[in-house]
C-alpha cells in the first residue's frame, strides 16, 4: 500500500508520494485538493495523511473508502 502526504505550502496544497518524495499533485485549495484526490486514487490502495497549516496531522484517510462531499 501506497502512502501520500496532503500538505501546505506557500501557493496551495501538494500531495507527495511518501516512498518516492515526488510531489504528485498541486491545488490552490485544500477543498480542491479533497476534490482532486478522490480522481487521482481512484483503482489505487493507498493511505493519505493529512497534515494541517499547524504541522499536525489533522486525519488519515483510506482508499478505497474515502470520498470529499
């Protein structure tokens, strides 16, 4: 199983694959990013961890099984 990272950055929020370091995907938004995400996992099993503006980790979410309302 995969495991991504949702984090901020000065311009928006990336998503970067824990295992390769390679950022994956970029949004100005974090409600984009919840959006853009259930498209990018979609036919993967994955665990993405997402870490807040604090630097805390504010939820983990599974895939197959998470979906931005």
């Amino acid at each position: 199983m995969n495991i991504y990272q949702v984090r901020p950055t000065e311009m928006g929020w990336e998503l970067e694959d824990q295992q390769s370091q390679e950022t994956v995907l970029r949004t100005l938004t974090k409600d984009e990013m919840y959006s853009a995400l259930d498209a990018f996992m979609e036919g993967r099993t994955a665990s993405v961890e997402v870490i807040g503006r604090d630097g805390e980790l504010e939820e983990e979410r599974p895939y197959p099984g998470s979906h931005h309302l």
